[in-house]
C-alpha cells in the first residue's frame, strides 16, 4: 500500500475521468490520496471530491503563485476552515517559488507566515512548496520552529542538500516526487539517500512530472509507484519494506487522516 500525498485532483486535466483514475490508483495499491489546495477561494471543489471519493482527503491554503491574490485570508480563516471540515487533513500549500516571479517575494512571504501561523495552532502539517528559495526557506523555518513547533512537509523536493538538511534538522518530512525517477536527477537521488527512513514520504505532484516511466504523460496518483521504486532503489530496500515506511510516516504526518 502506498499514500500520494500530493497530488491536485480539482485540476481540469482530470475532468472527465476522475472516476478511473481513483479506480487505477486502489488497482496499483495506491489506497489514499492528498489533493492539495493551491487556493482557499477553491476549496468547496477539493471538499466535493473527498465528499465523492472517500480515499480522497484534502489540504487548506494558498500557493505562492497565488500569494497576492489572498491576502486577505488570515491564519484564524485557515484555522477555522481546517477544523471546521473532517477530510481537511493538512494546511498549504504554501511557501516560496522565485523560480516563477509572478508574485513578489513579500508576498509570498506574508501568506507563508499566516499558514505556519495557523499550522503551529492546529498541528496539522504544513505543506511546503520551496523553489529556488533554499536560503530564504531554511532561514523561515529555522526562526518560526523556535517561536513554536509545527509538523512540516518540504514537498516535492528539488532543492540543494543544505535545505534538505535544514529540514530533517527541525523535525520535518522530505516528499520526492517523480523528478527522482529522472536519470538526470542523481544529485537529488544523493540528498535522498542521506535521509532517514522516518522522514521520507512519495508525492506524484499529479498533473505535473510524470516519473520516468511514464514521463512526457500526464501524471496520476498511480504512478507513484515508480517513485516509491526508486527510492527504495537509493536506500537498498525492497518496493515492499519502502511502501510500509513510506505509508507509516504519511500517517504519522497527517495524524488527521484515519487509516481506511
Ligand atoms: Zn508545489
Ligand atoms: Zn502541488
């Protein structure tokens, strides 16, 4: 059994076949999913599909892409939303990504410190979303785990060692996605190696990055598989012995999520 804990089901890629894409994830043994907000302003659709598909459970907040655009949710609305509605299992996501400058970085920090805010009270995992950031990240987490711990997940991690580092350092969980399937990913295949068992989740990301066996295709919960391979490839366990980790941590990190 495997969890993907990141994947964006409301996008209009699945609209016609959301149905058999659920069904091909329990047939791969893929038994419960995280759709992961990227706005507030939609969360009535992610509450509709996890009201639909009850292995589908889902997450609050705003991505850094959006930053500008809800500034005025406050921590209490995220707090709020997230306890007001059983299948919210998670806060973000959120964070920083000057990789696309479409928001200003001020921005896109004020509405990352309102979701640490509101993760800090709820205890429920922050949903990370870093790129080309590493610096200003590293040094976020560090100053906001000292005014207070929150359960965290650098999701999709791309980044360099001294992030990854960071993160296990504070207590977080490290999501490889299928860029690690990726032949020329070895870099980020390194960094995963040197990150204890108890740390590691697999995310697909779905639409996005379809791992190598089915890259240039659209991605699906599905195809996590393939990065739960490779990553127990990198540690030198079984697909078996790195489904169980994997799936014990993602509950361990969504402590929310019941076990179906
Ligand atoms: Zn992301
Ligand atoms: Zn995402």
């Amino acid at each position: 059994m495997l969890i993907d804990t990141h994947c964006h089901l409301d996008f209009a890629d699945f609209e016609e076949e959301r149905d058999d894409l659920v069904k091909r994830a329990h047939d791969a043994g893929v038994k419960q999913m995280v759709t992961i907000s990227t706005r507030v302003a939609k969360l009535e659709g992610l509450l509709a599909l996890t009201t639909r598909y009850p292995s589908v459970f889902c997450s609050v907040g705003t991505h850094p892409n959006n930053a500008g655009d809800e500034l005025d949710i406050t921590a209490d609305d995220l707090v709020r939303l997230a306890e007001a509605h059983e299948k919210v299992v998670a806060i973000g996501e959120c964070g920083l990504d000057y990789f696309y400058d479409t928001q200003t970085p001020e921005d896109q920090k004020t509405g990352f410190l309102r979701h640490i805010e509101a993760a800090r009270r709820t205890q429920l995992p922050l949903v990370i979303h870093s790129r080309s950031a590493d610096d200003d990240m590293a040094a976020i987490l560090r100053q906001e785990t000292e005014k207070g711990a929150f359960p965290f997940i650098l999701h999709c991690f791309s980044a360099g060692e001294m992030l990854a580092k960071t993160g296990v350092e504070l207590g977080g969980f490290i999501s490889f996605s299928g860029i690690l399937t990726f032949p020329k990913s070895q870099e980020l295949r390194d960094i995963a190696r040197d990150v204890p068992l108890d740390r590691l989740l697999v995310e697909t990301d779905a639409p996005y990055l379809a791992p190598k066996r089915w890259r240039g295709k659209r991605n699906e919960p599905s195809y996590v598989v393939n990065t739960a391979e490779v990553l127990a490839e990198v540690k030198g366990l079984s697909y078996a012995e790195m489904a169980e980790i994997t799936t014990a941590n993602a509950f361990r990190c969504f402590s929310k999520m019941p076990r179906l």
